[in-house]
C-alpha cells in the first residue's frame, strides 16, 4: 500500500505523529464535546497509558492560536467534518498546557525544585512575551525570574494564573488550561511522607498546600479561563485540592460521559487491526488486551498494548501493560490490607462485589483498607461489570496483560 501508515511507541505529540504519517486512532470528536460541554473545568482521570497526554496534545494543537499555519493538521479526522466549529474555534484561542508527570521527588524541597523547572520550561515557551507591549514591566521582570527560577515559592504558585492573564492581555482572548497528570505530585509525596524536623509538616502537606493555590488559581474565579481540563489517575478529594470550586466535574471510569474518549473501543480495535493485516489475530488480542467498561461502554481495550503487540507481532502476545510502573503504592496497601481471600476470587476469574469511593482523601488509605479496591480499578488493574447499588460494584480483573 502506498503511503501506508506506521506505528511509533511512546510518542505522545499529536503533531508530530500526523506529520510524520503515523497510524491514529481518531479522538477527535473529543475536542468539541469537551469545549461544547457545559463544564468550564473538567477532571477526566483514567489508567496509565490509556491516552490522556496524547488527548491533550491534540486538543491543545487544534486550538492554540499561535499555530494558524497548521489548519491541514485535522483535515483527515472526523473534527474536519464539522466545518463550523471549526471555522469558528480552531487556533483560536491561547492555550497553556503543563505535564506533572515528572514531578517526582522524595522530600517537597526537591518537588518544589521540580515544579520550578517544569514552570520555567512552560513559560520559556510563552517568551514571546517579554516583548508585548500589552504587560507591564513588573509583569515583565516577575515572567524573567519565573524563567530564570529566581522566583519565590509563593511565586510559583500563582503562575499558572499570572499566565493566562499575561496571555489574555497579548492575545485578548480567554485561555485554555490543560493540565496532564496533575495527581503525580500528591501520589509520590503521600508515597514518601516525611516530616521537616525544623517546621514539623509534612512532605505530603507541603505537597497539598501547593497544588490547591497552583490548581486553585488557575481553575477558580479566574476571569481569564475559557476551559479547563485536567487529567491524572486518580480524583483526589475536593477537600484536600478542589477546595471550595464551583465550576468544576469529574467524568471518571464510571461516568457515561466521554466513556469512548479513552482506550481503543471495539470498532477501533477491529480498525487497526485490519489496517495492519492482522485481523485474524482479533480473538488473541480480545482476550488479552480486552475488558475494560468505562461508563456506558463496553469492550475498551488497552492501547498501550495493542500498539506493541502490533509493532512485535512476532514475540506473540505478552504483558505490555502491567510491567509500565512500579505502583509501589498498590503494592504497599495490597501487602498491608489483608485482602487475600478476594484476590484468590479474582485470580480464579471469579467477580467481587465493592465499593468505589469518587471522592477521597489518601489518609483514606491509611483507616479504611477497602478503598484499595478504587485505586486498583482506577488504576486499571480491575474494571468495573456494573453497578449493584448506591457506589458499590462487580469487578473482575479484564484481561490477561
């Protein structure tokens, strides 16, 4: 076939995979059902590798402003079918986006470092700035210390804010706000929580105080926010980040919303497969990489998976997934929760029946050794059949990865 399309493995840029003719499973109707929708900030967490950095980096190339000359860029997916939003939205409006990701430390003084280095890499690409004559000098000077990391702590707290005001006076149009893995700092500072023997708090504390001005001003009253939207894992209490915000949904595994967003469905399985000539493979790759139910969907597969199973087609069908991350706090619960008889159900194929708590705080962990099972399914490691009653449901573990 001429011009056929290959595979790249880790890559997470939606540009650079449409220019360099990759395979893509199309999400892009996600785009105008998440500017569409009537939240002005939206939590969507799903499992690791399931495709929320490349979501992102797709809604954020289809709206950033500054990439007018790229308008082709979507002209083979389904969005380019709907001419108006686009016309109307497409790079229209500037966009920050920032990963947590990497933020990953064992004490807050080396996570705060970590967040200064990530902020200043965010604002090194807005420098364009510093020569707008819509900011002020003070504005000005307070940008170059972000960048040259000079700043104060309570500086980088506000940057993302400060931002997209800056933004807003430059452009003079509201701002996009995408966030990936906003959870990856309180997960790794709950993980390694110590205390600072000269101020007596703690490193998860630290952690947590941070995050609820740093998230908090970018999301709440911020009168220069068009939408927002963050991704992660997990959705960690409102009491603990989301404090106090109005203006803010959740669409997780179990909300019908989006559910088709995330995770290859069932047609798109059968797509790819038969693109690659593989689709006599489709019962192996069912059973292994099948299973998932998000919402109101049924037969979600994981991506991850798929695609390397596809690119090694000859090593046969392995465990991609699972060997992704250490998940040293699942490992840590599952020792300490005395939880063995129910695994022993799930490992013999046997369905359980439990609670999944949407809304929680870690310290969860630490009194109540059944909110395990919502960090195991959100995590990916069950998926949920259905709902029994009130939050409680049928899990099984989905396939064989």
């Amino acid at each position: 076939m001429k011009n056929k399309k290959t595979l790249e493995i880790g890559t997470s840029n939606f540009k650079r995979l449409v220019e360099n003719n990759h395979y893509l499973v199309d999400k892009t109707l996600l785009i105008s059902d998440f500017f569409n929708g009537s939240s002005l900030v939206s939590l969507m967490p799903r499992p690791r590798r399931f495709g929320k950095t490349l979501n992102l980096s797709m809604i954020r190339h289809f709206f950033d402003i500054r990439n007018k000359n790229i308008k082709n860029l979507f002209s083979e997916f389904e969005i380019s079918k709907n001419k108006n939003f686009c016309e109307k939205y497409q790079n229209s409006y500037p966009v920050i986006s920032i990963s947590l990701k990497k933020i990953k430390a064992k004490n807050w003084k080396e996570m705060l470092e970590s967040f200064k280095i990530a902020i200043s890499k965010l604002y090194q690409g807005h420098k364009y700035l510093l020569n707008s004559d819509k900011l002020e000098s003070y504005e000005k000077k307070y940008f170059e210390n972000i960048i040259l990391r000079n700043a104060t702590e309570t500086d980088y707290k506000f940057s993302i804010r400060n931002l997209s005001e800056y933004l807003k006076s430059h452009f003079g149009k509201n701002v996009i706000i995408l966030i990936d893995e906003y959870d990856t700092p309180i997960i790794w500072a709950y993980n390694n929580n110590k205390s600072d023997k000269k101020t007596e708090s703690s490193f998860y504390a630290s952690s947590v105080t941070f995050m609820q001005t740093f998230l908090g001003e970018a999301f709440k009253e911020n009168d220069s926010l068009q939408k927002g939207l963050l991704t992660g894992i997990m959705r960690i209490s409102r009491e603990s980040i989301f404090s106090d915000w109005n203006n803010f949904d959740v669409f997780g595994i179990t909300s019908k919303y989006f559910s088709d967003k995330f995770g290859f469905t069932e047609n798109e399985t059968k797509k790819i497969l038969a693109y690659f000539d593989l689709y006599d493979k489709y019962n192996g790759v069912k059973k292994w990489y099948d299973g998932y139910i998000f919402g109101d969907t049924n037969n979600i597969y994981n991506p991850w998976s798929i695609v390397n199973y596809i690119t090694k087609v000859k090593d046969g069908f392995l465990p991609y997934w699972v060997n992704t991350s250490s998940d040293a706090l699942i490992r840590e619960k599952i020792t300490a929760s005395g939880i063995e008889n129910d695994f022993k159900k799930l490992l013999s194929g046997e369905v359980i029946k439990k609670q999944i708590v949407n809304d929680f705080v870690f310290s969860d962990f630490d009194i109540d050794k059944e909110v395990i099972w919502t960090l195991l399914t959100y995590s990916g490691y069950l998926t949920q059949i259905k709902k029994a009653k009130y939050d409680n449901y049928e899990l099984k573990i989905p396939n064989n990865d």
